[in-house]
C-alpha cells in the first residue's frame, strides 16, 4: 500500500439529508464552512447531502416498478418489423434472381 495518501485528520461532522430532513453523526474528513448545534450540545461542520439511507428509493422501499412488460412488448413488436423487412428483402431478391434467369435464358435461345 502507497504510504502518506490516506487523510489522518479525521473529525466529527454531521451530515444532513435535506430532504428528509434526517441527520446523523459521524467522522469524516469533509470540509465545510457551515456548523451545526448537535444534540450533545456541541457545535459540529455540516455537510448537506441530496440523498441518504433515508430518502433513498432503495432504503425506503418505495422504487418505482417499471413497466417492463411494456418494454418487452415494444422489444417484440421491433423485431417482428425488422423479420418483415428482411423477408420482403429476401422475397425481392428471389424475385430479382428469377427474372435474371429468364432473360439470361432467353439471351441463349
């Protein structure tokens, strides 16, 4: 391990979920010019998060269900077009061939 890139200054700082209106107490080596009385009556730096364990969909239990069954839906729906375009493509070439056919054949008579 690289010695002397690790930070060694570790403090107490209260990070605040804006959102949720959730705070909490940890160390960290965040910076920040704004502080905050805590509950043990002290003054700490505070950081402001967007999102923590409690606003987080994922914590929270309340994700979004998807619509997948759409999306395969449409997933199908494309590759039933794009199998049509290739059948007419290969119908077309089929044809083209044949009509090649006859007049090479009548070239020879």
């Amino acid at each position: 391990m690289k010695k002397d890139i690790h930070p060694n200054e570790y403090r107490f700082v209260v990070f605040q979920d804006e959102a949720a209106g959730f705070s909490f107490l940890t160390q960290s080596t965040a910076t920040s010019n704004e502080t905050i009385k805590w509950e043990d009556s002290q003054e700490y730096p505070l950081v402001k998060v967007h999102i923590s364990s409690a606003s987080h969909p994922f914590f929270t239990g309340e994700e979004k269900i998807i619509d997948t069954e759409g999306r395969v839906d449409r997933f199908k729906a494309r590759a039933a077009v794009a199998e049509q375009r290739r059948q007419a493509l290969a119908n077309k070439a089929k044809k083209a061939a044949v009509v090649k056919k006859k007049k090479t054949a009548k070239a020879e008579k």
